[in-house]
C-alpha cells in the first residue's frame, strides 16, 4: 500500500500498477474481464500514442484495436506484468512501425486554409495543440515518431533507438531536424493568426 508521506499521484500510479499486474495475471489464464479492464485503462493512452506517431487519427483507431488483438495473443510472453504498459507501448510501436515500413504512413500537406481561432483561452489551448498535432503530421514518419517519444513519453535517445530499432545516430538526427522542422512550422501558424 501508499506510505504515510507519499505523494497522492505516486500512489495513485502505484495502484494502478498493482492492479494492471493483477489483471494481467487474470488474463495470463484466459480472464476476458480482466483483459477487458486493461483495454478500458490503457486504450486512450495508446491510441493518443498512435495518433501522433503516424498522425492518422482513424489508422490510429485500427491500430489501436490490432494492438489489443496483438497483446491478448501474446500476453504469455510478458516476463514482468508490473511492466505491462511499457511492453503494451512497444506492441504498439512494432506495429506503427511495421506499417511504415510498408509504405502505408504518408506525410500529412495541409492547406493553405486555415480555420479562425477562438479567442477564449480554453479554445485557444485547443487550437495550439491541434497546431501542434498539424505540424508534427507534416514531417516525415522518423521525425514524427522520434520526437512523440523523446517528448510525450520521455524515452531517452538509447530507448528510443531499441523500440525502433534504429541507429541512436538516426534518432538523435530525426530528433534535432524535427524539432527544427516543428519550430518553423509552428511560427508559421502563429503568423497566420497574428491580430495586430
């Protein structure tokens, strides 16, 4: 259990923890509930993983489902369950990539048409984020995928050269030309906005 003294969040993820680890023992033996429980937790967050990584919200939707199919078939080969969400993540990330690979993920071209913004700053943090998921749709796969995971899920160079199996070279260059890339892209949206 949570110790006197201990963050709320820690021990809300420490629970969450235990429980994923229950659960997939449960599935381990044939428990579709306990499966069902897992997919509940963790569906959003693989999807949303999916969705910038290969900037395609209903590939995303597919992959998300082939995910789940992929693990329920090989949730034996799990060696730790309390590392079920990072062996879930990398399921997910085989398949996107494996997708790519076959030529399916294309670069997104946007229009020169862009919608007006709202000016509540509720809608506006909305439309910086939809500016953000437009400009990584535009780079390419490698730099799309390298900078979801160096910045939304914090894996380092060395992780994320081993979830991809790329050179840390590629990773470190996919990083730096797409941060590069994001920058320009994104000032060029806030210019399109600019009310002075």
């Amino acid at each position: 259990m949570v110790e006197a003294g201990t963050p709320s969040g820690v021990g809300v993820r420490l629970r969450e923890r235990e429980d994923d680890s229950r659960a997939v023992l449960l599935a381990a033996t044939g428990d579709v509930a306990a499966f069902e429980q897992l997919v509940q937790r963790h569906q959003r967050y693989v999807e949303t993983l999916l969705a910038r990584a290969c900037g395609d919200a209903t590939l995303a939707e597919d992959l998300t489902q082939l995910t789940f199919l992929t693990a329920w078939r090989r949730l034996h080969s799990l060696r730790d369950v309390t590392a079920f969400r990072a062996w879930l993540r990398r399921v997910a990330l085989n398949l996107v990539v494996d997708v790519a690979r076959r030529g399916s993920i294309k670069t997104v071209v946007l229009s020169e048409e862009t919608a007006a913004r709202g000016t509540g700053s509720a809608e506006e943090t909305i439309v910086q984020r939809m500016d953000v998921d437009a400009a990584l749709a535009r780079l390419s796969f490698g730099q799309r995928v390298c900078i979801v995971l160096a910045f939304g899920e914090k894996m380092s160079h060395s992780e994320i050269a081993a979830a991809l199996d790329m050179p840390i070279g590629t990773v470190k260059s996919h990083i730096a030309r797409g941060v590069a890339a994001l920058r320009t892209l994104l000032r060029a949206e806030e210019g399109c906005y600019d009310r002075s």
